[in-house]
C-alpha cells in the first residue's frame, strides 16, 4: 500500500555524447545504421494489446537517399482509428486509477533505456528516417527526449504538491485528474522527441492518447513505441496510427470522447484542426484542450555594437542545422549597414568550409531535406530569388534530388524587408538578409515585430545594454523565446521552456509544468470536520 509521499530522482541534463573518431558510440550507431539501411522492415501499427498490419502501406525510404527502400509501415482506414479510440478508453479505465509514482517509474525506466540499450537504435533511424548527422540526432532522439522524460516526471510531482491552504476546521485538497476521454497526439517530422514527448506527456498525467507520428517519421517512432512496450506501458495507453492524416483527424474528431490534442506541426494544418473542432463543439462531453506549437519566421537582428563572428556563426548554426527544418531556425537576419560586410563575409568564409551529404560521413554538417515536397518549395524559392530583381543569392543556391533531397545552404540578400522570404515559413536551408541603416536601429525593431505572422523564436546580438533594453521592450511578443548573444535554436529542457504566440502556437511551453497541466482537470476537495448545524448567520441577530 502506497503510504508515502515519495521524492522523485532529481533530474539532470543527459550529457551530449561526442561521436569522435574512434569512440565507442561512433562505432555503436554506424553499425545499428548499418543493419537497418540493410534490412527492409515492416512498421504495424499498434492498437491495444495488438500489432496491427493492413493491406494498405507505404514505404520508408531515408531522405539523403530516396530510392533506397528501409520497408513499408501499414496504413489505417476509419474502422482501426475508432479500434484505437475504444482501445484508448478502455486503457483509461485502469491507468487513470494507476498510483502517479508507478506511472513516473514506466516514465523514468524509458529514459534509460534510452539513454542506455536504445541509444544507439533511436539515434540511427533518426539519422535514417530524417536524415539527421548524428550531433542532430544525439541532442534530439536521445539527449532532449531523455530529458523531457525525467523532467516531466518531476514537473508533475511538481504539479501535485500544488495544494491549496486550509481554513481552520477545514481540509482543501486538490486532485490532478486525468482528462475525461482521450488525448489525441499529432506530431511532426523534424523532432523524434517531439514525437515522443506529445504522447508520453499526456500518459504521464494518467490520460490515454491515440498518436499519430508524421509519414516522415514512422521510421523512428516504431522505436519509440518499442521503448514504451519495453519500459511497461500498460496496452492501450499509448496506441499509434498512421495514414491519411485527414481521415485519422475527422474520426478523432468526430468522438464525443475526444479530450484534446496535443498537436506540433504548421501553423495552417492546426488552424484547419481548431476550426473542426469548433465546429463540433456542441457534440463533446468537455470542452477539448486544445494544444499546439507551430510554425516560424525567426528572426536575428544585429545592433551595430556587435561581434561580426558572433552573429556570423549564430546565422549559420541558427539557420542551418539540420538544414534549417528547425522551428526555431532563424531564416530572417537584420544587419547594420555599417559592419553587415564584415558578417557576409565571415558567412560566406564558413559556408565554403560546410559538407553537405549522408549524415553516415561524419564530416557533414549539411544533410538533405525531409521529402520531396519541401526540396520543390525550396528549389522553387530559389529559382524565383534568381528572377526577381529586389533581391540576390549571395552563397549557395544549389539543389539537386538524383540521389537525395539535397539544397545547399543558402543566403540572399534583399533590398525589400518585406520580400516574401523574409515573411514565409519555408522550412529549409534558406536565409534571407536584409541590410538596414545603423541610424534606424528603432525602426527596423519595429520592422521585425511586424514582418512576420509568427512569434516562435528570435535574437539579438548586441554589447550595447541600452540596445538590448531597447529590443527587449519593442520585441516582447515578437518571440515566445528570445535569445541575447545567441543562436534562436537549441532549446533545452528544464532550461528554456519551449514555445511561442501569435501564428506560432498556444504557447504552453514544452519540458515544463505549464504543459503538464493542461493534461489534467484539477478537483478541489473541500472537506468541514464539525459541520454547521444552524443555518442563522450571527448577523441575523
Ligand atoms: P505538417 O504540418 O506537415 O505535419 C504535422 C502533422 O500534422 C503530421 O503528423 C501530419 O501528418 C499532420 N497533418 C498534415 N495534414 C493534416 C491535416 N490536413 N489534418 C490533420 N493532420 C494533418 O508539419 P511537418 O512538416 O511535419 O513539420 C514542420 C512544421 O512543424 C513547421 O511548420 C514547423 O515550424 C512546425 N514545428 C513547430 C514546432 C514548435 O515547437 N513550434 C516544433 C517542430 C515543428
């Protein structure tokens, strides 16, 4: 019997390992690259206590190598998505009464095996399914997803010490209850944690979800779903579907038992979703929480007091790390006039130095873009740079899809502050720079407020404290994370709580308790030890 109020492990960052010539994870995550580039797998789905396959599929194929076949994954029709759903209920019947330690131990046990025997699995079909080096790989799959597991579960025992005072002869006590229904998770291509996190966070706080990974990264979620199995998580808490992602979302929506989603993704898909759901408002037993983190247009504005190397390397890690398929990517830059030469130059120095190729060469730091669909909106951005007359490709510029979805990193220039790739989410490795004159510092603030309809992330390079106060005032919504003298990516958990407003998202902030809370539906429990037994008030005479 659980008679203790018990303290949770202390949670830590997870140390980023080095991958350095000779080590011993270098060796370990070429080798499980190997196998799976070598061998052709079948992904099922799974639906409750069942690995489910279909006779509808689709393959997996890695990015930097499109013709290369990894194997197929099995999509759903309408009749598995509502077997999810009551999969789904059915588990919450037992989970949501489960003891919080028991489910924080589940939790806690797939941090480590993750951060032990899964390692080197989850980084390689990283590496495979989204074409991350293994740096990319290491500080996503591993290191983040490691630290949202051990995080979270402090942040909900967080949660559940919250409790209210107490009058006297009275006892308040609140209890975080699991949504009512089930949580439906919808997660992008570019994040395995991610992936995991949008699942897992809403089992943790006793909630039962139906997940859908994106097509771009069934590869790695498949492992995923292996660590929840391995680590004990009850069947049917944590049930996974692929397919048409219209149809998966209309018959989510479509349940009165639907409870909320917890969504990561493109600002228009999540607007389409929001919409469906008002539109069916009258027909749900609550009212659904409703949670997403989507696109951006990150910015970086030097002020002309800054180190021309700082923000030249704060450009090409911001924007071009994992070819620039970051939402926190920074893809529109603002210069002073009076040392924006020196930074172009130190830019373009660095890019000659940059490799781009299959993240199993360890000396790329450029890999491919996700699909074909993004290679062609990069390519075609690329193309309409080179007619328009307001603005120039000034590095890069390259693409080429014959063996992978290869676009070089590449920087323009423009005249135009509002030329549309200062504006548009484009999803890659494109920067556009805009010069501004040193004199209109306030100005162009305000220019970087108003550009975009996003507000994820954004720096400011500056040795200048007034500068700095200055930014800070007039950009305040322009960034739900905003970064002084540094990159506007790489957020870490328990560090910087990740998320942004405005067309960017509902800002409920990932890797914190903010987040957790929306998993759950408090209950005050008022409870009187000597009842009143005469309804007349004093005043009453
Ligand atoms: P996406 O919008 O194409 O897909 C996201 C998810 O939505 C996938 O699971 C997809 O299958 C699903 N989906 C697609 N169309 C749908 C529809 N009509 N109805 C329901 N679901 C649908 O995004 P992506 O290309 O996988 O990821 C990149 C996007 O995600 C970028 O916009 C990026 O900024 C954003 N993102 C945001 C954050 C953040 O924290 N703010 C983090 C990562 C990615």
């Amino acid at each position: 019997m659980a008679n203790s109020v018990y303290k949770v492990p202390y949670p830590t960052n997870e140390s980023i390992l080095s991958y350095s010539p000779g080590s011993a994870e270098k060796e370990a995550v070429l080798a499980n690259y190997s196998k799976m580039y070598n061998e052709t797998i079948e992904v099922p789905m799974r639906i409750g206590n069942q690995n489910i396959t279909t006779e509808e599929t689709a393959s997996m194929q890695p990015p930097h190598d499109h013709k290369h076949k990894l194997g197929v994954y099995h999509k759903a029709n309408k009749a598995h998505i509502n077997k999810a759903i009551d999969a789904a209920l059915q588990a919450h019947i037992s989970w949501s009464q489960m003891p919080w330690e028991s489910r924080a131990a589940i939790f806690l046990k797939a941090a480590e095996l993750i951060a032990g025997p899964y390692r080197a699995k989850i980084n390689a079909s990283t590496m495979l399914a989204q074409s991350k080096t293994i740096h990319q790989a290491e500080i996503d799959a591993a290191c983040e997803y490691i630290d949202f597991l051990r995080f979270n579960v402090a942040f909900m025992q967080e949660i559940y010490q919250n409790q209210p005072e107490s009058g006297p002869g009275v006892w308040n006590r609140v209890s975080y209850r699991p949504l009512e229904g089930f949580v439906y998770a919808v997660s992008p291509f570019n994040f395995t944690a991610i992936a995991g996190n949008l699942s897992a966070s809403a089992a943790m706080m006793g909630n039962t979800v139906v997940w859908k990974p994106s097509d771009h990264q069934v590869f790695s979620a498949n492992i995923l779903m292996k660590v929840f199995q391995e680590a004990g998580l009850p069947d049917g808490v944590i049930n996974m579907v692929f397919g048409d992602p219209e149809m998966i979302t209309n018959t989510v929506l479509a349940s009165k038992d639907f409870a909320g989603i917890h969504y990561t993704g493109s600002t228009e898909v999540f607007k389409n979703i929001w919409s469906k759901i008002g539109t069916n408002i009258g027909h749900y037993r609550s009212y659904p929480k409703i949670v997403g983190e989507t696109g951006g247009k990150d910015f970086i504005i030097a002020h002309p007091s800054s180190n021309p190397k700082e923000v030249a390397t704060g450009i090409i890690r911001g924007a071009f790390e994992f070819q620039g398929q970051k939402c926190s990517a920074a893809s529109r830059v603002y210069l002073p006039e009076s040392i924006a030469s020196d930074i172009i130059d130190y830019v373009k120095s660095d890019l000659e130095t940059i490799k781009m190729g299959s993240p199993e060469n360890f000396e790329n730091f450029v890999t491919a873009v996700i699909h074909k669909g993004a290679f062609d909106r990069l390519a075609n951005a690329i193309e309409q740079v080179k007619i328009d007359s307001d603005a120039e490709i000034i590095a890069g510029g390259g693409y080429d899809d014959s063996k992978g979805y290869f676009i070089e990193p590449t920087v323009v220039l423009t005249s135009d502050p509002q030329y549309p790739t200062m504006k548009k989410e484009l999803f890659g490795p494109l920067v556009t720079i805009y010069v501004y004159p040193d004199s209109a510092w306030s100005e162009t603030l305000s220019l970087v407020d108003e550009t975009s309809e996003y507000a994820l992330t954004g720096a400011v390079f500056s040795q200048d404290r007034y500068a700095l106060e200055e930014a800070l005032t007039a950009l305040e919504n322009a960034a739900g994370n905003f970064y002084i003298n540094d990159k506007p990516s790489g957020a870490v958990v328990g560090q910087q709580p990740f998320g942004g407003s405005r067309g960017s998202g509902t800002n409920d902030k990932a890797g914190s308790a903010a987040n957790l809370m929306r998993w759950v539906s408090p209950r005050l429990i008022k409870e009187t030890f000597v009842p009143a037994s005469d309804y007349r008030y004093p005043f009453l005479g």
